[in-house]
C-alpha cells in the first residue's frame, strides 16, 4: 500500500536535440540572437508528421502530442527543447520558423531520416519556464524580477506541475513565501487532486507547511485515493508536520478509499512518535482497512518494534495478543536480519501466551515454527522432537484444520531430508507421520496442491529408505499419483495468512 501522492519535483534544465544546433556563423543579426522558447515533435514517416498536423490544427495539444509520439528526449517535457535563437538552428528550421508567430505551427520540416513539427512558445510559457528555473535555483533576485515582469506564477506545466508545488517539495521556504506573496494558489492541484501541502507534507518540510496553510491551504483536501497531507505527513514519519496539520484542523481519522487511516500508515512506516502523536489527538485504534487490517497488524508489517510496543500501550490488543503480535514482529525482523537473538525475544513473547493461555493454537503454532527456524542444516531428533511436540498440541486443539496437518508433513520431510546422525528406522517413522498428516491434510481441503506435493516428496524419500523393492515400487507409484494430483489440483497458490494471525506455511520445494 502507498500513501504517496503524485507529485514530483520537475526537471528545470531542458536540453535541446543537438540535430538542431547549427555551428555559429559569423554575420548573425541581432533578430536572430532573440530568443524564444521552442517545441518540436520528431516522427520516422511523412505520413506520421502530417497526421499529426491535422490533429494539431484541430486543436489538439503540441504538448500531449509530443508525449504520445515523438521519437525526441524532448517528448517527454512535452517537446519543449528550451529557449533558442533562430542563429542557434540549422538553416532547414531557420527557414521553417520564419514569419511563424509565438503559439503557431511551423510546416512539416524533413532534416536526415526525420520529420518536424515545430512550435514557438507563447512568451508567457517562456516566462514561466525561468520562473521554475530561478524557484529550483533558489534565485530569488530572479525570482522577484520575473515575477515584476509579469511571469505567471499559477502557469501549469505539462504534468500539471505548478512552480508552487514543485518548491513545496523541494522544501524552498523563500521561494514558496516570495509565491504565495506574488499571488500562487495555495490550493492548485493535480489531475489525482495532490496539493502542493501534501508535497511539503511528504517532504516534512515544517516551514513550508505553515506557510501554506497561513496562505489558505485547505489541510481536508483528499487526492481521488483518499489521502490527506496529514496521511503523507504520517506515513513519511514527520512528527512536527503532523502535529502542525493537526493544529490547524486536519481529521485525524479521514480515511484512504480502501479504509487506511493515518493511524495505519504511521504504522506502516514504523513511525512510534507519530503514532503517540496521532493516538493523543483520538485516533482510532480498532479501525479496520478493507483488508481487515488494524494499525496493529501494519505496525506489525514494518518490523519495527517501537511502533508496535506504542500501539500496545495506547490500548490496541489485550495482553494475550499483545504478546502474539510482539512475537510476531520479532521473526518478521529476524526474517530482514537473520539475527538469532530476534527468535529468542519471540519465543519468550510466545511463552509467556502460552503461560496464561496453554491453550493458545496459535502461540504453539508460532513456537514449533521457532523451532523449525532454529534447525541447523542437520537437526537433531531432539530439534526435530521440539517442534513436533507444538506442532502436534496445535492439531489436536482442531484437527480438522488442514494447514496444521500440513506443518507436520512439512517439518517432517524437512527433518528427513536433512538429518544425518537419526537412525534409518527413526527417519522411517518420521516419515510414515508426515504422509500420514499430509493426507489428512488433503482430506480436509481436496484441493490442496501443496500438501499434495509434500506428499508426492514423503512418500519418494520413504521409497528411498526402503529394501524391499515390491514396497519400494508401490510408494514410487504412490509419490507418482500424489504429483499428478497436485498437477490437476491446478496447483492452487499458497492459503492466503498475513503472516501474523499465524505463521505462514513453508512452501514445498519445486519437484523433480
């Protein structure tokens, strides 16, 4: 999930095609040193070039034209090449542009195996142009200068960019002041309805967020996703900017379209400051996305422990869960580290669930999936012993659940593959277990493809492990039937698990 907006600082130096530049002549006249800003389109075929004049003299745009077709690095700004001087083109332009007025369309133009169209810029563009140049520069001498010659400051950009937007991302508090005193609109948005406050919030730029929001800046305004500057501020992890948004009035519980609440997207980003901050200011703590997420269960998502801890604190879960979710963070962060400490601090959150619940299905599950993860390349019968036992407590609370059949094919092919020092007639009963939980499994759930293919591998290794060459055949025939199965099953993907309820299944090996 991302609670990005779309803006984006844009590109402020624009590069002409070299194909145009023409060496400096001397003799040049002082009309041809006057600059103009200049688009051009480039296609392959005649044909293409005058299709797409006919479109341009319909009244379609140069600049959405040169995005969609234009063979020139140009197309992606919208074909807008820079400013230039006619001296500075090959004579094919000079010829082409002359007589052309500011906003009209040269004729169609053929230099090497290219075809042009070509545009001047109306002057106010141009004025625009280094107006977003001296805001990027931070130029502020040629900032105020422009802005006295005229130049608009609410000009839209191909993109839909205003100067505005662009140095509330880049975090420039003069240039944004010397704007919004010049007149910018601190409420121009993008198509997907992105402020420049949710730039400088995505930003956690503070001075620029309060002087936005002196100028008038709307802190409700909602992208077409749903999300608010504060949720960018949130997710991003912007303490002081949260609590300037909250200050002026933002809805701490406004919510994405899909549910997400900043609440969930401080959680997701780990951010415990934030999460206090917004659980201060009422945040809701039982919401749920459409998902059925809570902020709990991102918090979880993010590794992060801090975030997880603050929620907990604030009242998200009981004591039970609160140890089932604590735990749980700690081997998604031993999944990011591999550090063995991180299985210790889970294991004793789990314990300490199963201490006031010896019931909890779920805690013994996370527990024989510690223990699996402790196993070393070769686990011993007692490692392997450890898990089983958990494993084993967890079925017999619901037996009719398959996934817990399915652990117990899982570890028990995957003790078997690897243990060296368990006798061949101890690795044997393992085995006969595992094809046993395995097809218990797939009784449960007649699709499912998983336990389908842990049984076609018991049942080769037990083949492996046997002398009599009549039982060998007929578990080789068996693992044969089990393969095909899972091949007609469609080979259904993984049960769907958030790896946080409960631990999420290892996945057979690929077969042979």
């Amino acid at each position: 999930m991302s609670y990005y907006s779309q803006i984006r600082p844009m590109k402020s130096v624009l590069t002409l095609s070299a194909f145009l530049i023409s060496i400096t002549m001397p003799g040049i006249h002082a009309q041809d040193t006057e600059r103009f800003g200049l688009r051009l389109i480039a296609v392959r075929t005649q044909a293409e070039a005058i299709h797409l004049l006919d479109r341009l003299n319909a009244g379609q745009q140069f600049a959405d034209l040169a995005q969609r077709y234009s063979a020139d690095p140009s197309g992606r700004d919208g074909g807008y090449v820079g400013t230039v001087a006619v001296g500075d083109l090959l004579p094919e332009f000079q010829q082409a542009l002359s007589g052309v007025e500011p906003g009209r369309l040269s004729r169609i133009v053929r230099v090497g195996q290219f075809y042009f169209l070509l545009q001047r810029s109306p002057g106010e563009e141009n004025r625009a142009r280094e107006l977003m140049k001296a805001a990027t520069n931070r130029d502020a001498a040629a900032l105020k200068r422009l802005i006295d010659a005229g130049a608009d400051v609410n000009h839209r950009f191909e993109n839909g960019v205003t100067v505005l937007m662009n140095a509330s991302f880049a975090g420039n508090v003069d240039v944004v002041k010397l704007l919004l005193t010049a007149g910018a609109d601190a409420n121009a948005s993008l198509g997907n309805a992105s402020t420049a406050l949710m730039a400088a919030s995505l930003g956690g730029h503070a001075a620029v967020v309060r002087a936005l929001i002196d100028a008038g800046a709307n802190v409700k305004t909602r992208t077409n996703t749903g999300a608010t500057a504060l949720t960018e501020a949130s997710h991003a992890g912007y303490t002081d900017v949260v609590r300037i948004l909250l200050a002026a009035g933002a809805e701490v519980n406004t919510a994405l379209n899909n549910g997400s609440t900043p609440l969930m997207a401080a959680a997701l980003g780990g951010h415990a400051d934030v999460i206090r901050v917004l659980v201060d200011a009422g945040a809701e703590l039982s919401a749920k996305d459409s998902g059925g997420r809570t902020a709990l269960t991102h918090a979880a998502s993010s590794v992060k422990t801090e975030a997880v801890k603050a929620l907990i604190a604030a009242g998200a879960a009981g004591e039970k869960e609160g140890h089932i979710v604590m735990g749980t963070t700690y081997v998604n962060e031993y999944y990011v580290s591999n550090a063995t400490s991180l299985l210790e601090q889970a294991a004793a959150e789990f314990q300490r669930s199963l201490d006031a619940d010896p019931q909890n299905a779920v805690a013994l599950e996370w527990m024989g999936a510690i223990e699996i993860l402790r196993w070393s390349d070769n686990p011993s019968l007692q490692q392997f012993s450890r898990a089983n036992s958990f494993l084993k407590k967890a079925v017999a609370l619901d037996a009719k659940d398959p996934v817990r059949h399915y652990w117990l094919s899982a570890a028990s092919w995957k003790f078997a593959s690897g243990a060296k020092t368990a006798s061949n007639a101890e690795i044997s009963a393992i085995l006969d277990e595992g094809i046993e939980h395995a097809r218990k499994a797939i009784e449960l759930d007649p699709k499912y493809s998983s336990a389908m293919a842990y049984l076609s591998l018991l049942y080769r290794a037990r083949a492996d492990r046997t002398l009599d060459a009549a039982e060998r055949t007929r578990l080789l025939k068996l693992s044969n039937t089990a393969s095909e199965d899972m091949v007609k099953s469609g080979n259904r993907p993984p049960r769907p698990n958030d790896q946080f309820s409960r631990p999420s299944a290892p996945p057979p090996p690929q077969l042979k």
